[in-house]
C-alpha cells in the first residue's frame, strides 16, 4: 500500500513550532506533499531537510513568505517538474512528481479574495491544471491531484452555505470551475467514498470555529476515473492540530516504488 498525505500547514515555520516533526516521524507517510509552506529550501531547519528516509522537493514562490509547496517521498520519483507557467510557477501553484504508477500534483489553488479581486486567475489556474492533466491520462498515466483546492464545491462542503454564497471559497463560479474540473474525468476521492459524510479540513481562528466544527471542506485529493480501483481509503485526519488546515490521508492499494532498469 501506499498511504499519501496532503496537508495546507499555512506557514511551515509556524507549524514547526506546534509538533510537526513529532506528528511527521510517528505517522511517516509515505509521501507527503505540504501547501502554503511560506519559505525558501534554506531557511527550513536541517531536522527537515535531512528527514530520514525522505527526499523533499520544494517549490517556493518568488515572494517570499507566501505560498509555495514542498513533498517528501519515501520513494525517489523519476522525475519533478512544475506547470512550466510562469504564472503559476512563480508562486509556487503546483509539483508535479512522475512515479511509475502515478503522477502526483501537488497544489496550492489561489484564494480568489474579497470582491471576486484573483477569480480570473483562480479560473485560470483551474483551467491550466484541468489541461495538464488531461494531457497526462491521454498518454497513458494516471493521476492524482492533491492539496488545498480553496474551493467549497457543495453545501454539504461547508457548514453555513447559504451565509457564504458570496464569499472567497464559495463563489459560484468556483464551484462551476469545480464541476467543470470534474467533469472532465476526475473524482473527488472523499466525496466518492463518503457521499453524506459532513467532514471539513479547514476551520477559521475567528469565534472558537474548529471547537463547534464550523469549518469548510477545501483540500481534496482527486484521481482519474480508471485509477479508482486502486483507492483503498481516505481519511480526514481532523484530530491533528498546528494549523488552520488539517491533513488528508489517501491510502492506495498500490505501492509506490522505483522503476526498474
């Protein structure tokens, strides 16, 4: 099996301080891809940098304290690349890691933000990653697309819809872009698996929201449909603290490894 963890830790500094090391070593995913890292490779701590058994894989923004992605794989995937859009690349949007049986997108949706002011961008991005994964099921691989998507994409995705119809995360033409995405042959793992289950991954700081689980469902882990069979589970490891965010966990049947020569 495979077990992959996808998690928004909103500062990686920040959540360093708030037992992340202490959560990484005990749950030892097998891959972990981490959104909103906020840092360069070498301002991480060498604890992380020289995690046993890991190689990690960063993608900073150009600005530095915002953005960024990072995965730590306890296999060495064949290859890593970015969209190869400027875009998106220089704010550190999307990894893409090639393994034999898969390839992992690991990405940082925009925050569309108040009065609608980076909806062209979010739609855009939306669409570039909708392209570059079709790109990869039409030459035969599989995909699965991770990370903090900032879209509610129902009302069972978050617990107070109709206040929020005209807020960031909810506006409706995220959640058309989030259909549409869909649409094209993808599968929202959690919501496949669990169609009623109400569960979020992302609780406010403002009015004790995460004690009364007033929160929203905005990381995702989405596959291809013909990769489906090799799903196990999925988790939303809600019980784990240090960030806004919590961790996702997608366990496959299958197990990661290195291409042979």
């Amino acid at each position: 099996m495979t077990v992959l963890y996808s998690w928004n830790v909103n500062g990686l500094r920040a959540v360093l301080k708030n037992g992340f090391m202490d959560w990484f070593q005990q749950t030892r995913p097998d891959i972990l891809c981490l959104q909103e890292t906020r840092l360069l490779p070498e301002e991480v701590p060498p604890a992380l940098l020289e995690a046993e058994g890991y190689q990690s894989f960063w993608n900073p923004a150009l600005k530095r304290g915002y953005s960024g992605t990072a995965t730590f794989s306890r296999v060495p995937p064949e290859a890593v690349s970015t969209l190869d859009m400027p875009e998106f690349d220089e704010e550190g949007r999307a990894q893409l890691l090639y393994f034999k049986e898969f390839v992992l997108v690991n990405t940082y949706w925009p925050n569309s933000q108040d009065e609608r002011k980076r909806l062209p961008y979010k739609l855009a991005f939306c669409a570039a990653i909708g392209k570059a994964l079709d790109k990869l099921v039409k030459s035969g691989r599989h995909v699965i697309i991770c990370g903090d998507f900032n879209i509610a994409h129902t009302e069972i995705d978050l617990a107070r819809p109709k206040q929020n119809e005209n807020n960031a995360g909810y506006y409706i033409e995220e959640r058309e872009a989030m259909a549409a995405f869909l649409a094209r042959g993808y599968v929202d793992v959690f919501r496949r698996f669990y169609p009623d289950t109400i569960a979020y991954t992302w609780w406010s700081y403002r009015g004790q929201a995460r004690p009364k689980n007033i929160g929203w469902r905005l990381d995702y882990h989405c596959i291809d449909e013909g990769f489906l069979s090799q799903v196990k589970d999925i988790r939303i490891c809600d019980d784990v603290m240090g960030s806004d965010h919590c961790p996702v966990a997608l366990t496959l049947k299958t197990a990661s490894r290195k291409r042979g020569k």
